[in-house]
C-alpha cells in the first residue's frame, strides 16, 4: 500500500505515468532486487484479479454505442495488430533463431498480443470514449483472442490432438460462452436492477458475480479470462451508467487497490540479472523489442491511414497496442512447461514487459494529452453560461434518488458544476420544523451524489408560493436546467398541476418534467416525440443536446416520432448536433396516429421523452396540453417531457457540430 501511494506521487512531480513508479518499485523490491517482498501466491492472485478487472474496466468505459457503429476499425485494428507482428514473427523465430515451427508461431505470438498497460492513463485523461481508443480497445480483444487461439493450436499441435474434434470442439465452446453470455447477462442484469432494491453494495457485489463468472467460463471456453472480463465489461456497459455511484465505486475500488496489485506483480516478475548471464537473453530480448515497435507501429499506422486518425491518435493507438504483461506471460510460460522455450526465451520476454512496461505509458501520456488538447480547441462563447442543473424535491417526493440520477446522466461531467437541490416551505407556525425535516432529506441526497463524486448544493426557503420560490432560486443561482418530477395523475384544465403548471410560466429555462419509477440504466431506446415546428423553438438545439447526451449516458439509440412534420430534416438537425448517438426518424400522421404507435411500441423498457413548448413560443400545440397525461396512460416506464430554454439562453451553435 505505501508502494502504490507513494511512487505515483514522486513521478507525478516529474511528469512520468505514475503506473511506471509502481512496476519499477515493484521491481526493486521484489524477490529479483532487494527481495523486500515474494511474488507469492498471494501477490499473484492479486495480480491476476487485478488484469481482470483492468480489461472488465475498459469494457464498462468503452462507449458501446460508438463500438457498435465503428466495430469495423475494431476488427481492421485488431486483425493487423495482430496478424503483422504474428506473420514477421514466424519468420525471424524460425529462420534467424532457429525455432521449429510451432515454436516459432509462439514466439511471434508473445508480441503480436497485448495487454492494455496504459489504460489508466487514458482513462483519467477522459479519452477512453474517443473513436480511435475505442478501436484500439475494441482490437485488443481480437489480437488476443487470437494470439491465445495460436497457443490453443500449437499446443494441440504438439501434443498430436489437431484434428477435426479438435477444431469442432474449440469453435462450438466458444460459440456457446459469446452467444450466452452475450444474449443471457444483459436479462439478467436488468432483472437484477428492476427487482433488487436493497444496500448499493448489493449491486457491487452482483457486478463482480458476474465478471468473475464471465472470466471463469471464458476458461472453460478454451480461452483466457481477460477475454470474459472484456466482454462482461461490454455486456454490462448500458446497465452501468458512467456518471452513476456504482461505476464511481468500480472505478475506485479497481484504480485504488487490484490495478495496482496487477501493476506490482508484472514489476516483480523483472530480473535485471539476467543481463549478465550471456548474450542469448539479451539477443532475443533484443530481437522482442525490435519486433515490437515496428510491427505494432504499422498497423497503427495502417489503421490511422484507413480511417483519416490525427497523429496524436495514431502514436496513442501505438503506444497503448505496446503494452505486454498476461497474454504474453501465458504464452510463454506454457511454451516454456512444453519444453518448447528454454529459460532464455522466458527472461527475455519478462525483460521485454520491463521495457515496455516504461515506454507505453510514456507514449500514450504524451500524445494522449494532445488528443485532449486538440478537442479543447473550441471557439469561446461568453454568451455560454456553464450547465447548473437544479432538483426541487419536497417532503412527498418519493423518487427523489431516480431525479438525483436523471440529474446525474443529464450533467455535462467536463464542466464540473455541482448538482443544487431545492426544498420549499410554506410559511407558518411549523415552518421551522418543516425546514428541518426539508433539510434531513436533502442530507440524504447529498449522501447520495456524493457516491458518484458530484458534489450537491442543497437550499431550503420559505415562500408563500412553491412555483415563486423555484423561480427565485433558478435566477439567484443562475440555473440552466430544472429536473422536477412529476406523478403523472391528470388535473383537470392543467398540464401537469399547479405548482409544475407555475414553474413552466415563471421561468425561461431548460425543464425536465420527469416521471421517472424505474431504474434508467435498464433503458433500451428513447423514443423523442416531435410535434410540428419544435424545430423552430429557441432552445431546440440545446434540448436536442440534452436528450442525445442522456441516450449516451444510458447506451441506447434514439427513435423519433415526427407529428405531421417531415422526418428528413428533423434528422438532419440531430445529425448535426453533439453527441454522436445512432437515431432514426419516422413520421406519424397526427397525434391519433401517435397515440396508437406509443400503445404500440412503448413498454417499460423504453424511456419516453416528448418534446413539448410553452404556451405562446414555437411548437406550441394544443395537443401539449394533454400529450404527458396521454403518456403516463400508455407506459409503466419512465418518461420525461422536456420544454426547451426561452429566449438567448447562450448560443446553439455550441451544441453544433461543424465537420
């Protein structure tokens, strides 16, 4: 624990990946340097459960949706990645150090894998979610799943097993573990989080039920357990939002204790003796690196070439595929038990993750932080003012936490405003005592928001008028958008009642009337009604923002339902608008027509956002007044109705993407 407090903080002061200071103390200390500590079995269970949960990581943060839609970079990544250094490989293992054939496919096979060593780096400088780091995560999965595969092969190979039950065998195991685990966790999951309602460490503890289940029948499968932690991540990607408290928890529990463990054990695994013992290790340790940098460059290369990526984002690519530590281990390790590699060629391999384990850092720190450098170089707008959400809670609130969350998903992270929540009394002798009780529930939120590292602002006030007393708060604290639940019970000539009714009068903000009752993780597709001349409303891009961000938050596509308008361009205008999340448009006669297309379509999975507008501005329809009424009477699901900003709140055009 000292080690992995203090060696990221001493080579932060000089500006080195703080992973690095952990190998290399690893390293020192370890039984090849000063024998401090043993890789003993517990330091080697750490290790594993801690690339594990590395690779289960990556998965969680890859964003899914773009993974879908660019999956052919994944591949094109991963096939050269991997078939570039396995095919120079075999011929340098073969005929420049003599290998036989399988031998040589193995040797090949150490380097044409790779484990994703500078992850962390990319996760905490927020790029994890870019298209090229997507692919290169994606490819990884592919590379080593191969390499492992050329394992699987060589050692059937050798030990006179490679016929045809061999390969029938190998293809349907593995069938049989993705189509489950692909089509039977994500169920699973969504039961898990519609039904369970109990302590938030009972979703912790089923998230690592599942990736430890995922990693054990990976193995089964005939493959390696980082291939099912890879894919429990990906499964469980939609049902665990990023901005939430439980990926707040995984994320700490991994970077502050199993990472490190696994960072430690590859540093151990170093003998810096080994350099002295001849010229053999340090000829193939020598011939790993230099096949290294070249073959991995090249399909970076290739691949950036393809798909038009920058030169940050090429030597990112090349600098995270560099990583080498589990594959590689247990290529070498079993060719090494199969007497196929002699105790040079496993010295030279761990001497071949001491120096990478220093260069990929390096690399993807340096041009990752021009990735982020280069998406920072936007136009400043000072008509922009920064996101503040507000969550006006009173004492009947009873889904106060699902308000916290759609608060949460709506949140522009990047920005780094605080959440506010607002409780109002009605003056009287019992103020004060409901001021009180106001305020021990807004301690409870505060608990809450602090699970996902956001910080929540909680006021209370007294005010004859709850609608006034909202409209005050959203002005004194310069509020952008208002999240504010709604029970869904219709009252007769209001939309939604007398308070929500006031506050849709009062103020000029972006509001979410929210009816929210199931978990929103479990969402599968935000269907966006589109009445006729919405388009036209002032706030419209930036709502249009709003619903795409909160599509990407929980994973899922958009699918519009155009009234009487034409489909073409209102796809067009989302197409234009951040971020990139995978719609589709169709039109609806007239409001009849939507009625029965919800009845139709809509079940609790779906998450319902009509687009609605204030008497009197662009997009007003009388059919508004009763479409949140309609809604709440065909779907038990989630829905929230969302009135776009009145007026110059900023400017639309940050929302706008020019390409």
């Amino acid at each position: 624990m000292t080690v992995f407090l203090i060696a990221p903080l001493a080579l932060d002061r000089y500006r080195l990946p703080g992973i690095v200071g952990v190998i290399v103390v690893g390293a020192a200390i370890g039984p090849n340097g000063f024998g401090v500590l043993e890789r003993g079995e517990t330091i080697v269970l750490l290790g594993e459960v801690g690339i594990v949960y590395l690779m289960f990581v990556a998965g969680l943060e890859i964003n899914l949706t773009q993974f879908i839609a660019y999956k052919d970079r994944s591949v094109v990544f991963g096939v050269l990645s991997f078939a570039v250094p396995q095919a120079i490989g075999i011929v340098v293992g073969h005929y420049g150090l003599g290998l036989s054939v399988g031998a040589a496919a193995l040797f090949a096979a150490i380097f044409a894998s790779h484990t994703l060593l500078a992850y962390p780096i990319v996760s905490r400088l927020g790029i994890a979610k870019t298209e090229s780091v997507t692919a290169t995560i994606g490819g990884t999965i592919i590379t080593d799943t191969l390499a492992l595969l050329v394992l699987a092969v060589v050692m059937a190979g050798e030990a006179g097993e490679l016929g045809p039950i061999f390969w029938l065998s190998l293809a349907g195991k593995l069938a049989l573990f993705f189509a489950g685990v692909w089509l039977l966790v994500p169920r699973l999951g969504e039961w898990f989080f519609r039904t369970v309602d109990q302590e938030s460490y009972f979703e912790f503890l089923f998230v690592m039920a599942v990736l430890f289940g995922c990693a054990y029948l990976a193995e089964l499968a005939g493959v390696e357990y980082i291939v099912g932690a890879f894919l429990a991540g990906l499964v469980l990607n939609r049902l665990i939002p990023e901005s939430g408290p439980l990926m707040n928890r995984i994320e700490f529990v991994g970077n502050a204790l199993f990472i490190p463990f696994f960072l430690l054990s590859v540093g151990m695994l170093v003998d810096v003796w080994v350099l002295t013992e001849g010229l053999e290790t340090l000829t193939i340790a020598a011939a790993f690196v230099g096949l290294l940098l070249p073959t991995k460059y090249a399909a970076a290369w290739l691949t950036a070439r393809l798909y038009g990526y920058s030169r940050d984002e090429t030597m990112t690519m090349f600098g995270l595929s560099l990583g080498q530590a589990a594959a590689a281990l247990a290529i070498v390790l079993i060719g090494y038990e199969a007497a196929l590699f002699g105790e040079a060629m496993l010295n030279a391999t761990v001497l071949m993750i001491l120096v990478v384990s220093v260069v990929s850092p390096a690399i993807v720190d340096r041009y990752g932080r021009g990735i982020v450098r280069a998406s920072e170089r936007v136009e400043y707008d000072p008509r922009a003012a920064p996101q503040r959400i507000m969550v006006p809670v009173s004492r009947e609130s009873q889904y106060s936490e699902r308000l916290l969350d759609l608060a949460l998903l709506v949140r522009e992270s990047d920005e780094g405003q605080p959440l506010y929540s607002l409780s109002v009394a009605a003056p009287g002798t019992g103020a004060e005592a409901d001021v009180a009780d106001l305020e021990s529930r807004l301690e409870a939120s505060e608990a809450y928001t602090a699970g996902a590292e956001v910080p929540l602002e909680s006021q209370t006030r007294v005010d004859a008028n709850v609608a006034s007393g909202i409209a005050r708060a959203t002005l004194e604290n310069r509020i952008t958008t208002l999240v504010i639940g709604w029970d869904g019970a219709a009252r007769h000539q209001r939309v939604f009642g007398h308070v929500i009714d006031q506050v849709l009068r009062r103020t000029k903000q972006l509001v979410l009337v929210s009816h929210v009752r199931q978990p929103l993780n479990t969402t599968d597709e935000v269907v966006v009604v589109l009445p006729p001349g919405i388009d036209h409303n002032d706030g419209f891009s930036e709502a249009v923002h709003t619903v795409k961000h909160l599509a990407d938050q929980v994973g899922a596509p958009v699918r519009g339902l155009v009234v009487g308008g034409n489909s073409d361009q209102f796809e067009r205008v989302f197409e234009l608008i951040d971020p990139d999340v995978p719609a589709t448009f169709e039109r609806v006669d007239d409001w009849d027509a939507l009625e029965a297309r919800l009845r139709e379509d809509v079940d609790e999975t779906s998450l319902v956002v009509p687009m609605s507008a204030r008497r009197g501005t662009m997009g007003w329809d009388p059919a508004l007044r009763t479409l949140p009424t309609t809604v709440a009477e065909l779907t038990d699901g989630n829905f929230v109705v969302v009135y776009p900003a009145v007026g110059e709140r900023g400017d639309d055009r940050q929302f706008l993407q020019f390409r």
